[in-house]
C-alpha cells in the first residue's frame, strides 16, 4: 500500500507544480502590473499639477491665464478620477509624499 501512495503523492504534486506553471504562464498579466502602472501615470499628474501649485502659490484657477487654467482643471480631474477613485488612499497619500520630496530634492 505504502508503495503506490508515495508515487500518487509524487504525481499530484508534480501535475499542481506544472498546472501552476502553465497558469501563470497563459494568463493575462497580473492584476500588480496594472496598479504599477497606474501608479506611475498618477505620479506624472502629480508633478505636473505640483509644478503648476508651486508656480501659482496663492492663486485661485479663475485667477490663472486661460492655458494654466484649463490644465490645472484637467490636471485635477484626472488626479481625481484616476488616482484617487482608482488607487488605495495610502498609495495616493505615498505618490504625494515622494513627488514632494523628489521635487525638493532635485530629482
């Protein structure tokens, strides 16, 4: 009896190593790869819209010329409704921190 199961065991674990395999290799790329991607677009918005806050310090967007104006608008509204609506808040708080930092640090 001892003699047949330990090459059954042998054969189920060598067919879930291999299913697993082949999962990972035929499925479509993982759910992280499109957060990191994500991650990176809302950190590009967020030194752009930085830039502009930093360039215009105390101003309101109706106080801006018309071309800041309407990017700073778009600006924000893709930082709402890519970044925020699609990213966990600790993520969005951790893009604000590094852009600031980076930006102060000359990177």
């Amino acid at each position: 009896m001892g003699s047949v199961l330990l090459p059954a065991v042998g054969i189920a674990v060598a067919t879930a190593l291999l299913g697993s395999v082949a999962f990972s290799f035929f499925a479509p790329e993982s759910e992280i790869s499109p957060l990191l991607a994500l991650e990176e677009k809302c950190e590009k918005i967020a030194l752009e819209g930085y830039k502009m806050h930093l360039k215009y310090p105390e101003s309101q967007p109706t106080d801006l010329p018309t071309d800041d104006m309407n990017r700073l608008l778009s600006l924000d509204e893709m930082w709402i409704n890519d970044c925020v609506n699609g990213l966990p808040a600790a993520t969005v708080f951790d893009i604000i921190q590094r852009v600031e930092l980076n930006f102060r640090s000359g990177e």
